[in-house]
C-alpha cells in the first residue's frame, strides 16, 4: 500500500468516526486503534523514503528495472571466467543484452566512496574511450559494456555507437537523475546554443555527508543566413565565468552548423552569462547567452 493510499484510508476513517453517533463505543475504539496501526504504518514509510533518499544508493533491481524500462533487456550470461573482473573482491553480476551478444557488467558497492577508492587502486576501467570495456558510473554502482566484437567496418562502429549512446543516457538520466540546463542567445548572423549536463549527489552516512557530482559542457553553433557556403573557415571562443574555449578554422556543414563537439566542464549557476565570440572573414560580432 503506498503512503498516498494509507493516508486517504486513515481521512475516510476518521471521517466516519465523527459523522455517524450511532457507532458503538468499541466498534469506535476499533476502528481507532486501526488509524494508530495505519498512522504508524505512514511513519515508517516516511522514514524509509528518508533513509533511501540519505543513503542515495541503487540495487542491482533498480538497475535491470530501468535497463528494461528504456528497452535495453539484460538476461543472465555466463562467462568462463569471473577471476578476470574481480575488483578487490567484488565480483560483478554478468549479463547479455538480449538482442545481440553484448555483454553487460554490473558492479555494486556499498557507497560510491567504495566505488571510487577501488577503481584508484585497482586503476581498472580507468579509459572510457576504449571500445573494449566501456565504463558507466552510477552512484554507488559500476556498469560496464563490453561489445561482443572490436568494431571493424563502419557498419560495426555506428552499431556500438548506438548501443553506447542508448546505455549512456540511460544511465545519467535514470540512474544518476541527470538534469540538463540550456543556455540560448543570438546576434545578427549567429545562434548560439550551450548545454549543460549534470548531476549532483549528496550522500550521509556514518562517516558524514558526502559529495558525488558530474557535469559535461556542449557549446552549439549556428549561423542563420542562407549564404552558408560564403562564410568559410571561423574562429569561435567561449568563456563561461570558470573556463574558456577557442577554436580555430572551424567549417560549417549545410545546415549552418559548426561542429565543435563537447565533453568535460565546471558546474554552472543557472544565472551565469555565457560569451561566445564568432570571427570570420573581417567581420566579428558577439552573443551573451542566459538560461532558458
């Protein structure tokens, strides 16, 4: 019974309690003595939400739940080894992506503290460029992708590049509760576009509270006219209050948009002021970008 419904139940019994005299006393009294049951009831709820939200931690349940929610569907796998993918005594829960050989590992910690003090000592997964073992972290959860072959046509690469895409997203929205923050503004020939994507955690145990967070900056492009193949290479750089970017020979592609790519960046307060600077051919003109 969720909080919401015995709340309701214990409203409609006390009402009934009040409206109708002609209840007898025990039948009054047991209906009481229910509402005390019901009320403690919520009270343990409420401090079980508390404790979840506190401990801010994931089962492997929660995991394949959501994995199945965004229909990636994991069934159990087998691998004939596991010795190979011990982390200081933690094995992980193996599984095979059930429409294709893929491999999924999942690794659960007691805290994401754990999680990260035994990557820094084991330095295992330490390079999320590989195509080999691709790691995801997830607060006190280590995932892992493995693609059933290393890529080796293009075919290959966009099919893992897909299957990444789908587990990364998966992964920082509904796993980490990621958010994302969009920056706009134009000026007379451009529009430009800032993105940021974060997630922050604070964690309480016996030790005090904790910090987990993640953050990823993607600066957006574009030019508005039609004379897109009269622009030619740019110079484009932005500075966002904790850091700066420049570029320089930038092209555009036919729909006027400059392919500069994004990655890792400082937490951003949501009334930050973003510049960016576009220079081409003898002209120069600037943008302010704000929250949306």
């Amino acid at each position: 019974m969720s909080r919401y419904e015995v709340n309701n139940l214990i409203k409609n019994l006390s009402q009934s309690i009040t409206s109708k005299n002609s209840i007898k006393k025990l039948k009054v009294w047991g209906i009481a003595a229910v509402i005390v049951i019901l009320t403690i009831t919520v009270g343990i709820l409420e401090h079980k939400a508390d404790e979840n939200f506190k401990n801010n931690v994931l089962t492997l349940n929660d995991i394949v739940k959501v994995f199945k929610k965004q229909n990636i569907y994991l069934k159990e796998g087998k691998l004939k080894s596991t010795d190979d993918f011990d982390l200081k005594g933690i094995k992980p829960s193996i599984y095979k992506i059930a429409d294709n050989k893929d491999t999924i590992l999942i690794y659960i910690f007691k805290s994401f503290q754990e999680r990260e003090e035994v990557l820094n000592e084991t330095n295992r997964y330490s390079n999320s460029y590989s195509f080999e073992e691709v790691p995801y972290n997830a607060k006190n959860a280590l995932i892992v992708f493995i693609p059933s072959e290393i890529p080796k046509t293009e075919e290959d690469f966009i099919s893992i590049f897909k299957t990444r895409e789908l587990i990364s997203n998966t992964v920082f929205k509904f796993l980490n509760d990621g958010k994302e923050r969009v920056y706009k503004g134009e000026s007379e020939n451009w529009e430009g576009t800032f993105t940021l994507r974060y997630y922050e955690h604070w964690i309480e145990d016996e030790n005090g509270l904790h910090y987990d967070s993640y953050s990823a900056q993607y600066p957006k492009l574009k030019y508005k006219k039609t004379d897109i193949g009269s622009v030619g290479l740019i110079i484009f750089e932005y500075d966002t209050t904790h850091g700066k970017g420049n570029f320089n020979g930038l092209g555009l592609n036919k729909e006027g948009y400059a392919d500069i790519g994004g990655g890792g960046g400082s937490m951003l307060e949501e009334k930050a002021e973003i510049k960016y600077t576009i220079k081409w051919k003898d002209k120069e003109e600037h943008i302010v970008l704000k929250a949306q």
